[in-house]
C-alpha cells in the first residue's frame, strides 16, 4: 500500500516527484545533493513526548500505551488462554498422572499508515513574524497525526473504512458478539438504554451496582478493571453518582471532590477515573453527523433510502420506544462524509417490530466503503449517529432492531496487563511518529510529511467491558 497515493494533491507529476524522492539511490551523495537526494527520516518521537506531556486530554491513551516494536505490516500473536483442565487431578496410588493440553489463541493484526503533509513558503522561513515556523508546522502535523490516532483508538472500524484499524469500541463489541468462541473469551458489554450514569429505572441500576456487576463478570473471566475512558460531557454524571461523598470533612482528596474518586468495586478492583484516565477528547458521543472531508474524492450522497417495519423476536424496540422515527444515510470513505438522504417519510414502529433499511448507493464519483445511519428517537425530528455499517454490494441492507440507541455515548473500561503481566494494549508500531522533508519544488516552499505506521492490539478483550447506550445531555434519550 502508498500511504502517500491521494493524500496531498491531485497532480501525477507530484506522486512522480516523492516516488523518485523516495527512492534509494536517487541523488544520493550527500556531498553535492545533484538533482536532489532521497527522503531521509526524521524520527520525532522526542516531539512526541514533548507534544503529549502538554496535550494529555487529547491523547490520553496513545501516550500511555506500550509501544510495541513490529517488523512486518503483518504480525501474528499467540495468546495462551488456557493452561488445561485443573480439576480432576486426583489419582490412586501408583497411577498415571492425567494429562491435558494448554490452549492457545492466534491472533492477525495488520499495521494501518497514517500521514499529514506540512508546508511553510520560503518567504515566511526566512521572516521574524513567526517563531521558527518551519517547526511549528512539524508541531502542528505532529498532533494532527496523534489526535487522528487517538481517535482511531477509540473509534477506528475497518469494516466501514479499511484504511483504519479497529478500536476499542468495535473490538469489545466484536468480541461480546462473538459466539463462536466460550463466554469466558468475550468482551462484557452492558446496554444501560439511555439511561446516565448513576441513573436507575425499574430494570436497570446504572449507579454503583452497575460497576460491581462489571468488575465480577470480568473478575471470573481472569481479568482485572482498573481504567474507564469516557467523553468529557459523562464526567458530571460520575461526579453526581458520587456527590454524597461531599458530607465527609477528612482531607483526602478524593473524598472532599478535589478530584473524582477511583470507583473500588464489591470484587476489590480500582477502577481509576481521573488524572491519566478518565476524560478523554478524541473520544466522541453519537451526535449530529454533517457532510466533511475532501469534496472531490468523498462518496456521493446515496441515491435511494427505504425503511420497511416488520416483527421480530429479537426486537429491542420495548415499551417507551414505539413511535414515529425518521431515518438518514451519509456515505463514507477514507476522505470525507457525503451529505445524508433522508427517508422520505417517518417509519412508525410497534412494539415487538424491527425496521429493514435497504440503501442504494449513488453510482457515480467515489466509491462508498461504509454508511453511518442516523436516526431520531421516537416521535422526534433531530437526527444523530446511531451505527456505522459496511457497504455490501450493488444495495446494502441493515436491521434496526434498536439495539444502538442514535445520540447516546459509550464507556470503555480495561484491564491493563493480561493474566501472564504482558500489556494487554498495546501499540503495534511497524515505524514510530516521524518527518519526511520533501525536495523543494518551484516554490521553494520547505515541506514534508509527518507519518506513522501501526496499529492497536488488544490481546485479551474479554479482560475488558464496554458501558453501551449511555444518555447524555443533548443527546437523544
């Protein structure tokens, strides 16, 4: 794969241009440069670490996650999840000893490229109006390629946009989903229908008690709870869920609100939700979607929209959530969001029913890789992100069986070593965040490519729980 294909401008004689730049062997004596010389790196992890001690509410996760050394864009990884049967062990006197095999677990993982171009006029280098802005424009490619990674970290889906890897939420989703494999190998995820946290109804306690039940369902599975990451709006409601802890006068910051206090569980596991967890800023709610990205190589808007209700026996659509929806479809790809289409008409769902969307794709422009559906709730008119789906073929299909609630949030709690103390995340890096300068054009502008190749592992999600559906103020429920 050329990370570098469309990623700056639109022109064949500049892809041309970096090729040859990045060839070994072309204008290569450093002596005298002749016609240029080939790419060399500029390692920026001291940047890195520089730019993320400053913006650890953006990037909490990628700066705390272990980088792990690749050298293959594809790696496997063998996990033991299982050292064999350890219950009938007894035997008579004399007897063989039993036997039994470990079992083990293989895992793919694929290294996914990221890079942003920077690009400063020689007139403005060789100004005093800007403080070294040769550096600063590293700077800024610096953290648009780290945000973008932290973004991915949490969001990252390559059924709807294989460029990217997956993140946290698609994998924990993936792996609770997943019944090919035994309960004790999936992740725990709890669906808590709108409600905030702290919150409780007659079915659901999404206060204290929610936790408790996360960190036992989890604690049976080998694993041990000690991080939550979360949307900065949520972090009232845990202050809320905690606000009786104000009565106390001992000096312990937790207790007297200098901070939010760790949530220690009924099954003895800390849950840290503040300082290096906690809120985090590339991790988004399901809020409005709006067209965005590159005009000229985003998806069309889909061409046709349908919505067809039916019965279903695994219907979520309960008592409280009959009602009128309205329906939009954007298209996505690597570069951008389309513009929605919007159902024609609201689709009215009884209780007990699913709605059938069926999309058609617009057949002209860039080819779409996925759809983000939107929907509002039941008898109104906003529209929020409820799920991302892939395209599949000429139409695409979906099941609404109201299983993602539109305008909500999530949780994401995780244990951070596995049962053996290997790091359970990690950050699978094939060549660590740095420059490229690229050879000056007729310009003379001084520019380059900061870039980053890797990918996140989780190598034992069923350590780790997902909080699905969470009410947030200005969503939808």
């Amino acid at each position: 794969m050329d990370i570098f294909d469309n990623e700056f401008d639109d022109s064949s004689s500049f892809n041309g241009e970096l090729e040859k730049a990045l060839e070994a062997g072309y204008g290569t004596d450093a002596a005298n440069f002749t016609q240029g010389r080939a790419l060399q790196r500029e390692d920026l992890e001291a940047t890195l670490v520089s730019v993320l001690d400053v913006k650890q509410n953006d990037c909490k996760v990628f700066h705390k996650l272990h980088k792990q050394p690749v050298s293959s864009t594809v790696h496997q990884v063998n996990r033991q999840t299982s050292v064999g049967d350890d219950e009938f062990l007894f035997v008579g006197e004399g007897d063989l000893a039993t036997e039994d095999d470990p079992v083990f677990q293989r895992k793919i993982y694929e290294t996914k490229y990221m890079s942003s171009k920077w690009q400063v006029s020689h007139p403005l280098s060789l100004t005093n109006n800007a403080e070294n802005p040769i550096n600063a424009s590293k700077v800024s490619a610096v953290l648009r390629v780290t945000k973008g990674t932290e973004r991915a970290i949490f969001h990252g889906d390559s059924s709807v946009s294989p460029k990217q890897y997956d993140g946290l939420i698609k994998i924990l989703k993936d792996s609770a989903a997943n019944t090919d494999v035994e309960d004790r190998l999936r992740a725990t995820r709890v669906d808590i229908r709108g409600l905030e946290i702290g919150e409780k109804n007659s079915t659901i306690d999404a206060g204290e008690e929610l936790f408790d039940e996360l960190s036992e369902r989890v604690l049976l599975k080998g694993g041990d709870l000690n991080e939550a990451y979360f949307p900065p709006i949520l972090a009232s409601q845990f202050k809320r869920m905690y606000s009786d802890r104000l009565r106390f006068t001992t000096k312990d910051s937790q207790f007297t609100m200098d901070k939010l206090p760790d949530i220690v569980t009924a099954a003895n596991q800390t849950i840290k939700i503040t300082d290096d967890c906690g809120v985090d800023k590339m991790f988004k709610v399901k809020g409005p979607v709006v067209a965005s990205g590159d005009m000229s190589k985003r998806p069309n808007t889909p061409s046709n929209l349908t919505a067809t209700p039916s019965t279903a026996s695994d219907s979520n659509f309960t008592d409280g959530f009959a009602g009128d929806y309205i329906y939009a479809v954007h298209a996505v790809n690597a570069f951008g969001i389309s513009a929605p289409k919007v159902l024609s008409a609201p689709v009215s769902v009884a209780v007990g029913e699913k709605v059938t969307l069926t999309i058609t794709p617009d057949t002209n422009g860039n080819a779409a890789t996925g759809y983000i559906i939107t929907r509002t709730n039941a008898g109104g008119t906003t529209l929020m992100e409820m799920v991302r789906i892939p395209k599949k073929g000429e139409t695409t299909t979906y099941e609404d069986l109201n299983n993602d609630l539109p305008g909500t949030a999530q949780v994401v709690l995780l244990t951070s070593t596995t049962d053996d103390l290997a790091q359970n995340l990690s950050f699978a890096q094939l060549m660590g965040i740095s420059n490229f300068d690229l050879p000056t054009d007729s310009s003379l502008a001084h520019r380059g490519v900061v870039a980053l190749y890797g990918t996140l592992e989780v190598r034992a999600p069923e350590f780790c729980a997902l909080i699905d559906n969470v009410g947030y103020k200005g969503g939808l429920y």
